[in-house]
C-alpha cells in the first residue's frame, strides 16, 4: 500500500518524542479513525528551533509527521505556517487515497501548537 519513501520513514522517524520545556503544544485528533498527532515546538525569538511529535497514528500518520516536523526547524513561524500537508505528501512520493486524511494531522497540529505559543507570548 506505501511507496519506499513512506515506508523507509516511517520505519526510521525523526523527532519523535516529547520536548520537555516545549512553548507551543498542539493536540489534534483525527475524525475519521480517532487517532490522535501531539506537536512539540520549541520557539525561540519567532524561529522554531525544535520539533518533535507523538501520535496514536498509523504509518501515514507517523511518515508525514516525521517530514513536517523536519520542515519547520529552523524556519520562522509564518514560514511553518505555510507548510501544507500536500508538500508533505509530495516529499514522500504519495500516500493511498485513503491515507491522506492522516496526513493532514501533522499540518493541524503544527497550526495549533502556534496558537499555543501566540497565546501563551500575549499573556
Ligand atoms: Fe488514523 Fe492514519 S488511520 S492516523
């Protein structure tokens, strides 16, 4: 059902786990199968310097967070705003029709862990 890519990530995933002193933390579930993806952001001065993931996820779920989480180190938050899942799909060479929804958890996660990090830098 996975290409190589997909397969190679998720057997081999980077930024998995838990930062410990994280200022941004998004939790999003997945309606259609209940999984659940949680964000990690470490940001410094609008720069996300570190990201790592936890999920309940399948495979796809797991890949895709795997790359996202990749794609906005190092980047400022408006610029990991613009990361879309599609980008992510396409860096793995595609996931099955049915695998795409799972993809779209890392993205959500990523907005929400910002929000995280906006409302607790206006408080
Ligand atoms: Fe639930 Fe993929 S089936 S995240």
């Amino acid at each position: 059902m996975y290409n190589d890519k997909v397969l190679e990530v998720f057997q081999n995933p980077k930024n998995a786990g838990e930062i410990e002193d994280a200022n941004g933390v998004g939790t999003i579930g997945n309606a259609s199968c209940g999984d659940i993806m949680k964000i990690y952001l470490k940001i410094v001065d609008d720069v996300i310097v570190d990201a790592k993931f936890k999920t309940f996820g399948c495979a796809a779920a797991i890949a895709t967070a795997s790359v996202a989480t990749d794609m906005v180190i190092g980047k400022s938050v408006e610029d990991a705003l613009k990361i879309k899942n599609a980008d992510v799909v396409a860096f793995l060479g595609g996931l099955p029709p049915q695998k795409i929804h799972c993809s779209v958890l890392a993205e959500e996660a990523i907005h929400a862990a910002v929000e995280d990090y906006r409302s607790r830098a206006s408080k």
